[in-house]
C-alpha cells in the first residue's frame, strides 16, 4: 500500500507550527532560569536579571510575524565557513538536513538543531543573492506567502535547472506593494542584493548611502545595524549602537523594525537630542542658521577657547615646611606652550598643568639632595599657590557661557572671528538684546550646536561603535561635526538623497558631507531601483530634479503596479476633502500633505465633515487611518494613499525656490500606492 502524498503547503505549515512550538520551548528555558545561587552580589543579580529580561523579549512570537519567510534547498551541505549561526548552531550535513528555513532569528528544538536560521547568518546569503546566473549552489529558493501568520502561499525558483526562465517573484511583489497600516515594518523577507550588499558591508568602514524616494535606504541602514549586532555582538554590546533620525515623528515611525529583528538595545535620537546642553526656546532667521552652521564657526570656538590661556607674568613660590620653592615665570611659559602646542582637548590640558608644574618643583628637590615620590608630587599640585596658578593661567571654562559671550559681546567675536567671519557674517549671528544668564537665554538649535563643539574643545565626547544617521543630507557642517564626535573611533552608515536636502544649509555633495563628519574615506553607494513608489509618481516627481539635483540618477521604479494617479483641479477645501474620502474607500493608510499654513484650514474642514484623523508620528488604526501632515513634517513617511493639497503653496512655504521645490519633490513621493494632486492655483512651473 503507497504512502499518501503530503501537500507541500501542510508540510510547510506543519514545520511552522513545530518551529513556533520550539520558539515557545525556547523562550520557557530562559523564563525557568533560576539565577539565586549564581550571582556574586546584587549588582551582578540585576544586571542577569535584565539580561534574561532582554533575552525574553527578544524570544516573544509575535502573532502577526512570520517566523520564516524563506527556504533554501542546497545540492550540497553548506560549508563549515558559512554554515554557522550566530547562536554557535550547524545545519547538521546529513543530506536530508540541506534544507533550510530563513527567518527573522535562530530557532532550534530541544536537541539543539536548527530549525530556522537567522537571517543575517552566511549560509543565508543565498537566499537574497542567488541568481539564475550565480546559483551560488542553491538548487531550490522559496518564499512563503503569508495572510496575518498563516503560511498560505508558496512560489518556487529553480535556480539550477538551466530550463526554467528567471522570472519576477509575484509573493515578494506582493509583500513590496502590501498596504502599509501602522509604523514601519522590516524588509527582511524583501531584500535586494544591491540591498544585501550594503547591510552585510563590514563593521570597520563607514558607508554612504545616496537613495532617491522608495529605495529602501531607511530600511537598509536599520537592517544594517541589525546585521552588525549579530556579526559583531559582544564589541558593540561595549561600545554601543545610535540611530539619528530629523525628527520625533520620523524616530516613532520606524522604532518598531529592530525589535521585530530581535534587537532591542539600539538608542535612538535626534541630533538636537545629542546636542541638548541648554534648553532650546528660540529659533534663527535662516541666514543666521546658516553662519551658526558653518564649519568656520568650529575655528571661532576653538580660538576662543584657547585664547583663555594666559602666559605667566610671575614665579609660582610653594612653600613646604621651612622650604621655598620657586618656578620662575620662564619655565611656567615653557610648561603653557608645550601643553598648547600638544593639542590636548583644553580641560585635559587644564588637568595636566598643576602636575607639570609640580613636577618642576620636584626637579628642584632632587637637586638639592631630596627624595621626593609620587605622593609629594601629588600634595604640591594641590598647593594652593599652584592652584592658584593654574586659575589665573589656564581657568576652568563654561561652554555655555563661552558661546552666550560670542552672541552677545560684538568685540569678543570680531577678535576671534577675524579673518574667518566677515563683519555681515558677524552682525548676523549677534544677538540683538543683551542676556543677563545662560537660564535666561532664548538658545536656538544651531546655538545648543555651538555649545556641543565647545564641550568636546574641553572634554572628549565618549565614541560609540556604531551610529546610523538618516536624512543627513538635511545637516549644518556643524551637525555633521556633531555627530561625527559620537563615532570618531567607530563607523557610520550615513543614509540621505541629495534631492531632498530642504534645509537653507542643505549639503550639496556627499564628499563635502563626509568631510564634516570626520569620515572621508567613506564608501558611497546608490539605490536608483525603486520599490515603494509606483512608476506614475516617480515619473512625476521626477520632472523636478533638473532644477533641485540635476546630476542625480532619476529613481526607476521596479513596480509592475503602476499605482494610481491624479492631478486635480479643485475649486475649494470641500474639493479637496472629497479627495480624500475617496481614498478612504481603499485600503491602506491615507496621507493628506499640505503646506504648513494651509494644516489649520484643513483640520477644520475635515472636523466639518466628519472625518477623524491623526498628527504625523501617532499609529495609524484600521479605525483611523488618515494623517493630516505638514510639509515640513513629511519627510521619511509613507502611506498608501496620498492627497496632495496646493503645490504652489508648498513651495512658497520655504525661503528660497530651490528649497521649496525639494520640499515638493518630498511630498509628492510619499505615496506607495496612489497620488491625487489637488490645487486651486496654477501648478509650479516646473511640473507644468
């Protein structure tokens, strides 16, 4: 009697179930663990208990996820030298065992055999780079389709039978094309090889990436870091991980990829976070923002600083017991000039002075037969006659208050900015009214900047391993500086798209960008195929870039959905809100962008009519689904559908053209499935 065949869609839900049933198994042992006996004391009791805390969360299947995504049946067992999981686990090389599930993180069952294999592991570098050209000994790649977590689709790829033609996947089509409801999601069942390439680049370089609207840049940078946490765990588990984003509502947006890839520990931030010394209550005129932002600024601070240091006009006399000993004015010069010349951050410096000076007296206490050591080294540095010293030549300083006197004492500036601001440069940063404290003072972004470049001229910023900084194209050469203090001994993945820079100070090539960070041999990298956005838009908003960035490649989107779109006409906010109820009739988050000054016209027409929405950042709901967004806000979103209201208007929102068509060229390619443009004036000549 034969065997009865097993539909291959049953036996793939039945190795889903089992493999989320050992996930559970796996996710019990470390609940049971008992820790009572095996810590030395509290501190190292807490520190477990967070880790096995940690280690929990980082175990939890979530219901809505897909536990694998992939499989890969290889005509050989993989290699030992990639076969290795993060976890120390091997595919065992049995033949039967040349099957392997791919998925967000390592699973195993209780005699510690993998069941799926993590993502980022080598052996699973096939999945996202086999071709029919290179089928890097993969005879079989499979996707898995999914309806919430339930496997209810599978696609095939042969990719080592010579008769069968390379085709477009239709299930990672449709996962790419899938409405977007909620904050953003991984991509990791959808990478690119170009993609691959970027995420699996090495810990040691830095690497830009240049990506026009839809090219994933974003997700690459974040899968990026989750790579690196995997290859290079315990070294950044010591040094530490940051993503910069430009803005709260963006950070909220794509906080919950990480976690969904297992990785919980990676901060994230603003650079006006990174900077926060002072509160910021006030706000530049932009010409002001942009001298602030100028790496000439980091000269004027520097010689400020230092211009601190004042050359001795008398001996230090420290007397100890019956003894005098004097350090004449000469060799307390020598001792000034040296540290100077040495480039130490100034409060190192400042630290090193009562020692050498101290030292100049031990010199003399040898020469007169005595035996001084460390100790009597130590006790004349804190003498009083060479603190005194010390704060006279070499004083203690506030960065704050260093940089409130360059904004509000004309001749301070002028004598350390000569040379290097002219005297319009130095009118316009110049606070118009005197400010009687540092708590009083209404300090802009680009001001808390200026103090962050002062702190690190007198003490070091701690480096961190890694930072991933996203939008840069947007940053000040003072920001650029700012951020490449927190990784000047680490690596960076910088993650911008020159067309979209729609600040006045916006960087203008990459290389001059990288040069601010501190990162110059970085390596430059362009995504020009696009996944997000459909063909129509693209081709739309494209027409801009001969006048915002005429050398970048056009996006060429790689969607066989075309999207929808339409540029419409309206006679009023009634026209408009009609738009966007039509949108609500599809499926999928609906964005509705507006210049800046029309937001408040809009809300209250949507009240009128009705229609609830939310403020960028907060969670789309299946109930609510709309998100009224500024311009100015909308940079790094996406939803399925978009209404754009008065172009015009948004480009007129901006202090120059340029910046405002950027500002265009960023609103008109939010959208994933579908654009309606609508507007009473006449269009912006260049969309004409």
């Amino acid at each position: 009697m034969s065997t009865p065949t097993v539909d291959p869609l049953t036996r793939e839900r039945s190795h889903l179930a089992s493999s989320r049933a050992a996930l559970r198994a796996m996710r019990e042992d470390v609940e049971s663990l008992d820790i009572s006996d095996v810590t030395a004391n509290w501190v190292n009791a807490e520190v477990l208990a967070r880790q096995i805390e940690e280690r929990i969360k980082a175990l939890a299947d979530l219901s809505d996820t897909p536990l694998f995504f992939g499989r890969l049946d290889y005509l050989h067992a993989p290699g030992a030298d990639r076969a290795e999981d993060a976890e120390g686990e091997r595919p065992r090389p049995e033949a039967a065992e040349q099957t392997l599930y791919i998925g967000r993180r390592h699973v195993h069952d209780a005699g510690g055999d993998p069941m799926v294999i993590d993502w980022r592991a080598p052996v699973s570098q096939p999945f996202y780079r086999a071709s029919k050209k290179d089928p890097m000994d993969v005879g079989l790649r499979r996707r898995f389709g999914y309806t919430g977590g339930d496997l209810t689709a599978y696609e095939d790829e042969r990719l080592s039978d010579p008769t069968e033609a390379a085709r477009t996947s239709k299930l990672l089509q449709r996962e790419i094309e899938r409405p977007r409801v909620g904050p953003m999601r991984d991509i990791v069942a959808t990478i690119q090889p170009e993609q691959d390439e970027i995420v699996r680049s090495g810990l040691g370089g830095t690497v830009c990436v240049q990506g026009g609207p839809g090219t994933g840049k974003t997700a690459v940078g974040l899968h990026r870091v989750a790579y690196l946490l995997y290859a290079h765990r315990e070294r950044l588990a010591r040094t530490g991980t940051l993503v910069i984003g430009p803005n709260k509502s963006f950070l909220h947006y794509i906080e919950q990829v990480l976690p969904a890839l297992g990785e919980l520990t990676v901060r994230q931030a603003t650079v006006d976070d990174l900077v926060a010394h002072v509160e910021v209550r006030g706000t530049d005129e932009a010409a002001a923002a942009v001298v602030k932002g100028d790496a000439r600024m980091a000269q004027v601070l520097r010689r400020a600083v230092y211009a601190q240091v004042t050359m001795p006009t008398e001996p230090v006399v420290v007397v100890r017991g019956s003894r005098r000993w004097r350090v004449p004015a000469y060799e307390l010069e020598d001792i000034v000039r040296e540290l100077l010349d040495r480039g130490l951050r100034y409060g190192a410096a400042r630290e090193a002075l009562p020692q050498r000076i101290a030292h100049a007296v031990l010199v003399q206490m040898e020469r007169s037969g005595e035996a001084p050591d460390d100790r009597v080294q130590d006790a004349v540095a804190r003498n009083s006659a060479v603190k005194a010293a010390v704060k006279a030549l070499w004083p203690p300083v506030d960065p704050a208050k260093l940089v409130l006197r360059l904004l509000t004492d004309a001749d301070f500036l002028a004598e350390h900015a000569e040379g290097l601001l002219t005297e319009e440069e130095r009118k316009t940063i110049l606070w118009a009214k005197p400010v009687r404290s540092v708590k009083s003072a209404k300090w802009s972004a680009a001001d808390a900047v200026l103090i962050d470049e002062t702190a690190d001229l007198v003490d070091r910023t701690p480096s961190l391993g890694h930072v991933v900084l996203d939008e840069a194209q947007d940053l000040s050469p003072m920001q650029y500086r700012a951020v490449g203090r927190r990784c000047t001994t680490g690596s960076a993945t910088v993650l911008g798209d020159l067309a979209q820079g729609t600040t006045p100070w916006a960087t203008r090539s990459w290389e001059e960008a990288l040069e601010h960070l501190g990162k110059s041999d970085a390596v430059v990298e362009e995504l020009t195929a696009g996944f997000r956005v459909p063909t129509d838009v693209i081709t739309y908003a494209s027409r801009l870039l001969t006048h915002i960035a005429p050398g970048l490649t056009p996006v060429a989107s790689v969607r066989e959905n075309p999207g929808s779109f339409e540029v419409r006409g309206v006679g009023g906010d009634a026209e408009v809100i009609a738009a966007v109820r039509e949108s609500l009739r599809r499926e999928g988050s609906i964005g509705l962008i507006a210049a800046d000054a029309r937001v408040a016209a809009l809300a209250e027409a949507l009240g009128e009519a009705g229609i609830g929405y939310l403020g960028p950042g907060e969670e789309t709901t299946p109930d609510t689904r709309l998100t009224l967004v500024p311009a100015s806000l909308a940079k790094g979103l996406e939803y399925d559908y978009v209404v754009l209201d008065e172009p015009q208007a948004v480009v007129d929102g901006e202090p120059d053209e340029r910046t405002g068509l950027r500002r265009l060229y960023v609103a008109l390619t939010r959208a994933v499935s579908g654009l309606t443009v609508t507007h009473t004036s006449p269009l912006p000549p260049a969309l004409r």
